[in-house]
C-alpha cells in the first residue's frame, strides 16, 4: 500500500505542478533548473536516508522508518507551496491578513499547513491504512502552534500526540526509553533536516547562477570558518573527485574543506561541475551527521560537520537570501504575484480569469448563500486564499498580463487585437514593450 500511495503522488497533476516552480533565478535567465518537484524528490530521499542511518546508529534492529514512509514524507512537505515559494507565501499571507483585520481569527496562508488541506483534497494519502496514515500527516506537522493558522485542522493535535507515543513506544519494545520534548516526530525532523540539508548546498551550488566563481571563492574564503578536512567527509560518503586536485603543500585528505572548494573554483574548466558534485557529497555527509538523543531529538554527531552546515547556511543568509544582488533579481517577480493577488482579494475580479472550473463553481455557489456580509467575506477570502495558494510561476506571470490587459481596454475604451497571442506567446519583456506601444498609440490618436 505503500509503494503504491508513492506511486500515486508522483504521477498525480498536484504534485507534478511544482515542476512550473522554479526555487532559484538568475538575472541571465530569469529561472533555474532546480524547482519544488526535483526539491521534494530530493528531500525524500534525504528523509529516507537520514532515518535509515540513524536506525543502524542504534542498533538492536531498531527501523525508524517502521510504517515505510519516510521518502513520502519528504516528496510531499512543499506541495502547499504556492507560486514563487516563500517569497508568495508572505505576499499572500499578508495581503489575506490585511483583508481579514475584522475577524476574530484571521484568514492566514501558511504553505506547511496548506499541505495537508493538499493531501486531503486530492486523496494523495488515501491508500494508506487509518494508522499509518495518521502518523504521516502528523510527521508533516513542524509547528504546532500554526494550527491556530488554520482552526479547521486543530484536531491534528491529537494526531501529533498519537505520532510521538507511537515512536517513544516502538523504541521503548525495542529496549529503548526515549521522552521526546521536541513537539515534532522523530520522522518529522528527519525531513526538516533533509529539507534544510539540500538549501545548505543548492543555495552555494546556485549562487553560480548569480555570482561570478571568483567572486563566490571570495565569498567562501571570508565565511568558512570550519576546519573540517577531506578524510573526515570519507569516513560519511563516498567522496568522488574526478581528476582531483593536486597541491604540493597537503596530502589531499588532510585538506580543508574550504580549500578544495575554493581550488575547485579556480579551475579552468569543469569546475561548475566539479564544485556541484563535491557540495552534493557534502549534502549527504551532512545526512549521516546525527543521532537521537535521550530527548528524542535529531542532534550532530561531529561538531566540526556541523559547523561547516552552519557556515553554509550564513553564506546562504548573507549573500543569497538577504544580498541586494538578488532582491534585485527578485523584485518584478514580487509585483507580479502582488499584483495578481491584490486583484483577486482587494476589488471586484473578472471571474473568467479564474480557470478552474472547481472553483468557479464555488464561487457561483457562495453567491447564492444567504450570508451576513462578513460571513460572505470570509468565506470569499478562504476560497481566494485556496486558489491563489495553489498557483504556479507561469500562470501567475500569465494572469498578470490579463490583468494589465484588462485594465488598459477599461482605461482607454478599447479593445487589443490577437489578445491570446499577446497573453500566451511573448515574454513578460516584450508583452510589456507591446502594451507601451498599443499605449502611446492611443494617446496619439486620441490627441
């Protein structure tokens, strides 16, 4: 049943979807081969590694993964995202805030919670027994207190207790007393980890995208700070360097870290390639870097890899994540998607832009109900948030220009010719040209 509840997610359209959800841009192309989908692949497998090596950590043929759901774990985490991931969730969250200021609970977009309105929706865990599958939606659970976000799912609490006992007591049967003070399963921070494992490394690999490699070796020299040598990293994984480096002053085992990353950087060729691969290795050590302790807690086994996590992650904070270079790139991906979402929640929407016929329906139907106007609103703003939250990249860029285009025939009383080649088949560069032109020209005539 399992196998199968796996097969059936990776096929169906709702998680396929992520594939239009890039996690990266760069300004030379504007998007990345990295997207949601190849990210929750990852993570799975990440999740499932993690626990399994964690398990043989034990030992008394202890499995972690007892239910077999550690990968399914993983592949679904991120399918609450909405379009342009966490940049989209805080847009949306806080326009729906803003738009709900006179409710007794606000309406809030929250893309971990948003998960499990997914998974029940579509039956992507409908093939898993009542048990098992309790302990999944539970393992999903990151946060306890983001339940308040989504009073709908509040009986996921007791979910969540059930999950933990059931873990504290399949260990204590196997000789092992364990009192999780985390809040979340044992399952549950091994796919947080996974997940924040795979950003050490992507986030770095990706800053190629935007930075030249001399400037990012310059990035790494200054933030590196762990000592962590070659061997160390061998003793995790498997280590494969394809013409390694050779240096004169060190045997290559007892080299750094940093510095194969940074020699790796000076190569004249295949040095992309090469850095991507040994960062990939890294990825994995850091998978293998933990064990559980008595409280039930993912902790690192060797502080020196651990450090060397966190290094990557301060590379990533400062100079991606938070770097004007790249607020730069992303600003006009934000107006679009805000842009599109104050549309839909702060005026009067077109309802024909609304391509679902689910949700039009819905819309149709909330029309009809005999409702106090802000019992209508609330529900109007939850059914808003539900399908703006389900979006991807290409379909918000696509109901941004409808929206432009919209609001240039109002204004000008007028009607643009070929409309769907203008909307589906030109770049957002060249639909904007072509709108300033349609512009000028009317002002022309009109003048």
């Amino acid at each position: 049943m399992v196998e199968e509840c796996e097969m059936h997610i990776v096929g169906h359209k709702i998680f396929v979807r992520m594939k239009d959800i890039p996690m990266y841009l760069s300004k030379k192309t504007k998007d990345s081969i990295r997207n949601r989908y190849s990210h929750s692949v990852e993570v799975g497998l990440g999740t499932e590694y993690i626990v399994n090596h964690v398990s043989r950590g034990l030992g008394n043929d202890i499995d972690l993964n007892f239910f077999k759901i550690a990968k399914i774990t993983g592949l679904v985490h991120d399918i609450g995202h909405t379009a342009f991931s966490h940049d989209g969730e805080a847009i949306l969250d806080k326009v729906l805030q803003k738009a709900s200021l006179g409710f007794d609970v606000p309406v809030r977009f929250n893309a971990n919670m948003n998960n499990f309105r997914r998974i029940e929706k579509y039956g992507l865990f409908d093939l898993l027994p009542e048990d098992i599958r309790r302990y999944a939606l539970a393992s999903l659970l990151k946060r306890k207190k983001d339940l308040r976000e989504y009073p709908e799912y509040l009986s996921m609490e007791e979910d969540l207790h059930y999950a933990i006992d059931l873990e504290e007591e399949y260990l204590a049967s196997k000789g092992m007393k364990i009192h999780n003070r985390t809040g979340k399963t044992i399952l549950c921070q091994a796919m947080d980890l996974a997940d924040e494992n795979r950003y050490r490394v992507t986030d770095i690999i990706d800053a190629l995208n935007i930075y030249s490699k001399q400037k990012l070796k310059e990035i790494l020299v200054r933030s590196l700070k762990s000592k962590v040598r070659i061997k160390d990293i061998r003793k995790l994984v498997t280590l494969n360097m394809e013409n390694p480096v050779q240096t004169k002053q060190v045997h290559s085992d007892k080299m750094p870290v940093k510095a194969l990353l940074v020699l790796l950087l000076d190569r004249e060729s295949h040095a992309k390639t090469e850095f991507q691969n040994i960062m990939n290795s890294l990825s994995m050590a850091f998978n293998r870097n933990f064990m559980l302790s008595e409280e039930g807690k993912l902790v690192p086994a060797d502080e020196d890899i651990e450090q060397l996590r966190r290094d990557f992650q301060t590379v990533a904070a400062t100079y991606i994540w938070g770097s004007k270079k790249v607020e730069n790139i992303k600003k006009p991906f934000r107006h679009y998607f805000s842009t599109v979402v104050n549309y839909f929640v702060n005026g009067t929407f077109n309802m024909a832009f609304i391509d679902s016929s689910t949700y039009r329906e819905e819309f149709m139907a909330l029309k009809k109900k005999a409702l106090s106007e802000k019992a209508y609103r609330k529900e109007e703003l939850l059914l808003l948030r539900n399908f703006l939250g389900g979006l991807t990249n290409v379909k918000i860029i696509e109901l941004y220009k409808k929206i432009k285009l919209e609001r240039f025939e109002a204004e000008y009383a007028c009607q643009v010719e070929k409309k769907e080649k203008l909307l589906l088949q030109t770049s957002m560069h060249e639909f904007e040209k072509k709108l300033e032109k349609y512009t000028q020209r009317v002002i022309l005539k009109a003048g």
